[in-house]
C-alpha cells in the first residue's frame, strides 16, 4: 500500500478563535511586538545580571516565530489550499515557540528562570556554532563566533551559580509548559507527537491522524490510499496553540510592566 495526500473543500471553524488571535497581532507591515520590560518589572529583574543574554529577547522572539506558523496556516486556510500536512506542521511551529515563550517565563524562581534563559541561549550558540564549521563562516568586523558567544554564555552561568547547563529538549519544554497553561500535559504532548509525525514524513500519523478518502488500485497490485486532513484530530492542536497564546501573553504582561 502507498499513500498520497489530496486537498478538499476544508471547513476549519474550529481554527477561526486562534485566527482572530492572530489578526489581533498584526500590525500594517508586521506582527506587533511584545514590549521591552519595564525597568522595575519582574522581568527585568530576572534579566539584569545576563545582558545580551536576557530571557526577554527569547520570549519575544518566540512569540513572534509562533505568530508566523500560526498565520501562515490562516493565510493558508483563506486561500483555499488547505493539504493534510501542512496544518500539521504549521502548527507545530506555533505550538513549540508559544510553548517555550511560556516556559522561559515560568520557571520556578528567579535562579530557574535564569537557568532556562541561559540554557536556551547556550543550545541557540551551539547551532550556531555548527552552522558556522559546516559553512566555514567567521564574523565580520572582529564580531565574535557561536564558539566564542557559548563560552561567554557558560563563564556567565558559572559566575552567577546556575552551571551546569542543559541543553532543553522541545517536548520537555512542552509538558513544563502545559500545565503553566492550565493543560494536560500529556494530551499536549500526544497532539505534538502526530504533529512532528506529519513534519518529518512518518508513515503512521497518516493512519492516525488524516482520514482516508479513496483508494487507487495500482497495476502493480499495490493500493494507493489518498487521504485528506482529519478536523476532528487536528481540533485540539489548534485549540492547545490559542491557549498557549493567550497564556504566553498574560504572562509577560503579568512579568514585564511595573511593581
């Protein structure tokens, strides 16, 4: 048996509350941005002893990358051209950032917190790193390399108590950030697991998570399945996506303005 994937007349009410939360962060030319933290802000207060290296500039960044999965799939669903892949893995995309966003501000404690931001910021140089030795690139005008930025990073948790530094893996950032979110962990995680199924080509989440809509006898003898995106499975991905959201925003706006 092969499978191929087929678009069809797509209904996706239940994406139109994660689509309004998203045109509400759009601005004329680009996504509104969350604010820099106030001076006397919780947020800033976790941030002061990192300097480039702050937590903030994470969150917003996440924020912004998980805004842009989310819109694509709306940009997506307006045009018609709805596959049984792609919202999968749209989705995804919005679900980790929004998810990680959550989990750098939620930590528990101050020193937790500033573990997690330079953690993130350790495993960012490292890709970087990587990139820059597959590449043969070196920065331009005496800037510094991922290698160099990695060792600041770890010199700076060393100097500050929070070493060692793990590298965070996304579905543990993902089941932290959950229950931060008022969800279950592991029905996020479930909905997470068939998205990145979908992402990397897997052969199940088709079974799973798409809904067959014919079959094609081959002269061959093998059977192509044609399949189409399942709304009922895809539902609660969306709906752990807005939620996230909307928590992530509470959040920081909770963390970043004024005491």
């Amino acid at each position: 048996m092969r499978s191929t994937v087929t678009g069809h007349e797509h209904q996706g009410a239940y994406l139109l509350p994660l689509f309004y939360a998203i045109e509400q962060a759009r601005g004329e030319h680009a996504y509104r941005q969350l604010p820099a933290p106030a001076p006397a802000s919780s947020l800033a207060a976790d941030d002061a002893p990192l300097g480039l290296y702050c937590a903030a500039h994470l969150i917003q960044n996440s924020y912004t990358a998980g805004l842009a999965h989310a819109d694509a799939l709306r940009r997506l669903t307006a045009a018609g051209e709805v596959d049984p892949t792609s919202p999968w893995t749209l989705l995804r995309g919005a679900l980790e950032n929004f998810a990680t966003g959550l989990w750098l501000l939620d930590g528990t404690g101050r020193s937790e917190r500033r573990r997690r931001a330079l953690s993130l910021w350790d495993e960012d140089m490292r890709n970087r790193q990587q990139h820059e030795t597959d590449t043969g690139h070196l920065p331009s005008g005496g800037g510094m390399t991922g290698a160099q930025r990695r060792a600041e990073i770890r010199a700076l948790a060393d100097q500050l108590g929070l070493a060692p530094l793990t590298a965070p893996r996304t579905h543990q950032i993902l089941l932290t950030a959950a229950p931060a979110a008022g969800l279950t962990a592991v029905k996020v995680g479930a909905a997470w697991r068939a998205a990145s199924g979908f992402a990397h080509g897997r052969y199940w989440p088709n079974l799973r998570a798409s809904q067959p809509r014919a079959v094609i006898p081959g002269g061959d003898g093998v059977h192509t399945v044609a399949f189409v995106l399942d709304e009922d499975q895809h539902r609660p991905l969306a709906e752990y996506c807005r939620i996230m959201l909307d928590r992530l925003q509470e959040h920081y706006e909770a963390r970043a303005r004024a005491r």
